[in-house]
C-alpha cells in the first residue's frame, strides 16, 4: 500500500505554498478561504480529474501513475528533489511486520577511509543522522564537547539532528543556525519518506517535536532538502569565526550511510583556521 498519510499532508503543504498568479492564473479579486491553490486548480494544471487528486489528497486512492506523478510536480512547481520525493511517497510499499532495524556498522574500507582523511574533518553518519564514526579533527571541529569514543558504543551515539535543534554547543556553531536547521529537517523528510517503516526513525522525529518547537514547525512545513554541498558561516569556539564547505557524499558499498566532510578555501584565513584547529586537537599534531 501507499504511505497515504505522509502523500496526503505532503500534497496539502505544496498546494498551500502556492498562490494563482505564481502559475499564471487570474483570480479576478474574488475572495478565498483558503491560502494557496484549490484542490480543483492543482487538477487541472496537472491534467487529471479533480475527483482523482481530492482522492489522492484524502487519503483514499492509490497507486498514482508516474504519468500522474509528473503531472502534479509540474503543477506545484516541484523542483528536483521535492518531484522525486512525491514519487517515493506515491510509490506502493509493502508493509512487513515491525522488527527493530539492525545496529548500523562501520565497515574497515570506510573506517580506513576515515583515517585517511587526517588532514579534512570528517564524520560518518548513518540513515537516522546517527555519529558511527568520526575522525579526530571532525570530531574537534562538529563535537569536540563530547566523547570521541562515543560513537563506537552503538548506545551512546551522538545523533547530529539531536545535536542540531537540542544542544548549546552545537547550535552556536553556526551564527546562521536556521539555515543549517532547515537542511537538517528536509533531509530527514527525505529519509522518513523512504523508511515509512522505521521505528528508530520515528521515535528520533518524536522526540525532536516534542523536544523543539522550533523543529516541531519545520517538520510541519513538508519542506524537503537533499544535503549535497553547502556553504556555512561557522563560530568555533576555539579557533573563532570561519567559512567552510559542508560536503555530504554518499558510500557506493553502504547506501544507508554518508560521509560529511569540511574543506575551506586553499589560503583563505578559514584554512588556516582548519590547521590550526588540527594542531591544537589531534595527538600527533602536538
């Protein structure tokens, strides 16, 4: 069956984001009780019966074609990511019985990997934003407050979506913190549309709702974001203000699991930030 829950609100949120003349239609100065698009508007623009899409925003139909799919991402202006998560939400999923996911691991190609990267700060999270690992200076650069053995013992993970919206030290690093805030709930958007599932992934948004009304309206937004590259405004508390690229790569041999890592421009003052983070953090460095 269809996640009809999640098409239904997703499908609500992007209709009400837009407005008539945002698609070229002419409202005539009539009244409108509702914010953004009409259900019967949204049909039309994407070439489908308007007792079809109020169905499919109910809740109540499902199996939506790709023909359909592409039709209604047209018609909400959908962009790249935001079209290919409808289609995850409209794709049928067959339900199993729950059981809890398996621990997730590390892998010796990737920890080798990570080892390797001495000079770059890096970390390596799972599928729920989980830290499975990190290397020294990414641990000095994103968390240097807490254990760096910590992700090594499966219950003590740090979880970056939990570091993000819940700890001080964590949302002072970046000045500009509702930008990095949106990035982090798109992201889980993505993943939640992919895992409807997972219950780990569920308790984890739970408790951010609960938890952060800050994160609890974003989530409620719908907004979806794939992490690729991104450029932030840092504050490290120990070598001060610096601007970085945040690269998200994904592991060929480990779909479930991606790779973080930070660069800064070659002889900008924010590389010199990075090596001198590195020699005042890393062992051998000293």
């Amino acid at each position: 069956m269809v996640d009809q829950g999640q098409l239904a609100e997703y499908l609500q949120a992007c209709r009400a984001r837009l407005h008539p003349e945002d698609v070229g239609m002419r409202t005539y100065g009539e009244r409108r009780r509702v914010p953004g698009l009409r259900r019967e508007e949204v049909a039309s623009l994407a070439g489908v019966s308007a007792s079809y899409y109020i169905r499919l925003e109910q809740g109540q139909s499902v199996n939506a074609s790709d023909e359909v799919v592409d039709g209604i991402a047209r018609a909400l202006r959908l962009d790249e990511d935001e079209h290919e998560h409808l289609r995850v939400l409209a794709r049928p999923v067959r339900r199993r019985a729950a059981k809890r996911p398996p621990v997730e691991r590390v892998d010796d190609v990737t920890a080798q990997l990570l080892a390797g990267l001495g000079d770059v700060p890096a970390i390596l999270l799972g599928r729920r934003t989980d830290v499975l690992a990190w290397n020294r200076l990414g641990h000095a650069f994103f968390a240097g407050h807490l254990d760096f053995s910590a992700p090594a013992r499966p219950a003590d993970r740090p979880n970056m979506a939990r570091l993000v919206f819940l700890d001080a030290h964590t949302r002072d690093l970046y000045p500009q913190w509702t930008s990095k805030a949106r990035a982090v709930v798109g992201n889980l958007r993505l993943t939640a549309g992919k895992h409807p599932g997972d219950r780990l992934l569920s308790t984890l948004i739970g408790e951010l709702v609960t938890g952060s009304a800050e994160f609890a309206a974003l989530w409620a937004d719908h907004r979806v974001i794939a992490c690729t590259a991104t450029r932030y405004a840092m504050r490290h508390p120990l070598v001060g203000d610096l601007t970085v690229h945040q690269q998200t790569l994904a592991l060929a041999h480990a779909p479930e699991q991606t790779l973080v890592v930070v660069t800064a421009e070659p002889g900008s003052s924010s590389q010199a930030a990075l090596t001198l983070l590195a020699a005042a953090t890393v062992p051998e460095r000293r």
